[in-house]
C-alpha cells in the first residue's frame, strides 16, 4: 500500500506542476504577454489530472480500484511587477570631480629672446685711424630697426632689404666690443682689438628724436665757415689725420627712423691736444617748429688718451617759437658748460 501511496503522490505531483504552468500562462502577466484576448479564470478546479487508466508503471503493482487525487481550490498567483526605478532628470545637479593638483607636467617657460631660423653673424675688424669695421648679416631680417652699442656710444641703424649692414665705427677702447640688438632683444656681438686707440683723442655726443644737435669743432683758431671749421656740414675726409694737421668728424644713425638715436663723433690726433687752445668745441641746436619752447636732452663724450671718460648729459632749454631759426650754443660740453646764444 506504501508503494501506492507514493505512486499517487508523484502523479499528483505531476498534475500541480502542469497545473501551475497552465495558470502562469493565464492572468495578468499572459494578458501583458499575449493580449486581452487571454482570458483566465480566477479560480480553476481540477477534477482529475490525467486518466489514470494510460500510465503505467512496469513492475510496480497498480490497480484501478485505488481512490484519484483530489486536486481542488488552486487559487491564481503572480509576482508583483518591480517599481521602475527613477532615472535622474537634467535639472538635477552634476557632480564633478577633479583632482586638486593636477599630474600634468607645467610647460617650459618660453625664452626670452626667441631663436633665429637663420643665421645672424656679426664681424668686427680694425681700420686706419682707431676706426673698426662692423659688417652685420642677417638674411631673416630684412629692413630691421637695430641699435648699435659700444662703450657708452648707441645709435639707431636700419638694415638693407637683405638684411645686411655695413659701418664704420670709432673705437673707444683698445679692446673694442659691439653689441647690435634687434627689435625683439636677440644680441649679435663682436670683438677687436685696436692698439692705435691711444694714438687719437675724440668728442661725441648723441640725442634720440628728431631733435636737431649738432656737434662742432673750430680748429686753431678758426671761425665758422672756416676751413677749420669741423662739423655736420663739412666732415673731412679720414686722410685728414695722417699728417697730424687736424681732425674729421663721423655722423651715425638713421635719422629716417622713428625716435632714433643719433651720433656724432669727432677724432683727431692726441698731439694736437697738446697744443694751447687748439680746440674749440660746442654742441649747438636749431631752434625749430618742433622743439621750440621744449628741453632738448643729449650726451657728452670724450676719449682721452685711449681712456674713456665718464659721459655726461647736457640739457638745451630751447627759446620759444619766436626764436626759430636761430641757435643755441653750449660752449665746452665736458668742461665749464656754459651757455651761449648765437
């Protein structure tokens, strides 16, 4: 009887399973699935499972007399649909993080004088009369405002369409050095050595803007318009010293240029300052429409005996405009500075 016992169990057994997928395929959840056309009862009873007669069981005694399962009142179930979960909206806030010190690498800081595509090359060589060539050339440079330093002497020049430039400068030490800057501060140098600078004495003095100073020399005695009359408008050619007999006078800088700085430098030989009252030097503006009534500013140099001496600056008080044509003379720069007007 045990046996049967267990036979009937498994057999029910079967019947719920099939039962239950039967109803799971009913309800709500086969509605969702197959459509409202899915109908399903709330409540199903189940009679018989399947006819007992049909199954059989070899070796295992069975008789058709033994009492069917009685399966009823299976009630219906489902599992609740889950919630659907919220997705953040775009009017809540984003959250950023970052780190506090970044791991990058902070970039090299750029240089100061960028570096040139082309070469730059700057040469120096000595000349009669203490004077050293200076011979710039520069291809990516072309028409290029540069300044011009030596030893307390600076002055503007441009250079040519190729960007060459050629100049004659004096020297104002016997170890002669020049700088020529560009615009955007990158530095040319170059270097001489110039024995013979003990030999001649010189004068310079040199101003910025379009101010018009003028530096001149009146030779033994001379007056102006004088063949020893030295200046501006009657420089002398450099043959002048070879003899001994009197001086010549350079003027250097692009006065095309915006605000340049201008020079003029007058050389003569050292034994003729030897010589009481030989020279007689002033630095003298003309009284123009442009800087009447204004302070012109220049610089007073000399060179003695090889030595340079210590530059001093010279201040013009130039009349007002009724005075234009007329000049202002400043007798002896670098000994009494005194004032006269011509």
């Amino acid at each position: 009887m045990s046996h049967k016992t267990e036979i009937m169990t498994a057999v029910g057994t079967l019947a719920c399973a099939v039962g239950i997928g039967f109803v799971m395929q009913s309800g709500e959840v086969a509605e969702l699935r197959y459509g409202s056309a899915q109908a399903s009862p709330e409540k199903l009873k189940v009679q018989s499972a399947l006819p007992l007669d049909v199954i059989e069981f070899p070796d295992t005694p069975f008789s058709k007399d033994e009492p069917a399962l009685d399966i009823s009142e299976i009630i219906l179930t489902s599992a609740d649909v889950e919630t659907l979960r919220k997705l953040p909206t775009l009017d809540e806030p984003v959250l950023v993080y970052a780190s506090a010190v970044s791991p990058l690498y902070e970039p090299a800081a750029p240089e100061s004088r960028p570096k040139h595509l082309c070469p730059v090359k700057l040469s120096a060589e000595p000349f009669a009369a203490a004077m050293v060539k200076l011979s710039l050339t520069a291809p990516c440079m072309q028409n290029e405002r540069v300044t011009v330093r030596h030893e307390g002497l600076e002055f503007t020049e441009t250079t040519s369409a190729s960007g060459g430039l050629d100049m004659t400068v004096p020297a104002l030490s016997e170890d002669a050095k020049f700088d020529v800057i560009f615009v955007n501060e990158y530095m040319a140098h170059a270097q001489a050595s110039v024995p013979s600078v003990s030999l001649y004495d010189r004068v310079a003095v040199q101003w910025e803007g379009n101010n018009t100073v003028q530096l001149h020399v009146r030779e033994f005695g001379a007056h102006y318009g004088e063949p020893g009359h030295v200046w501006a408008g009657a420089m002398r050619d450099i043959s002048v010293v070879t003899d001994g007999s009197g001086g010549f006078l350079t003027r250097h800088g692009d006065s095309a240029a915006a605000n340049a700085r201008m020079a003029e430098v007058y050389t003569y030989p050292a034994k003729i300052a030897q010589t009481m009252d030989a020279l007689d030097v002033s630095i003298e503006t003309e009284v123009t429409a442009a800087n009447c009534g204004r302070e012109v500013e220049a610089t007073a140099l000399k060179l003695m005996s090889g030595t340079a001496l210590p530059a001093r600056t010279v201040s013009l008080s130039v009349p007002g405009c009724g005075a234009v044509g007329n000049f202002l003379v400043l007798n002896n720069p670098l000994e009494d500075l005194t004032v006269a007007s011509n």
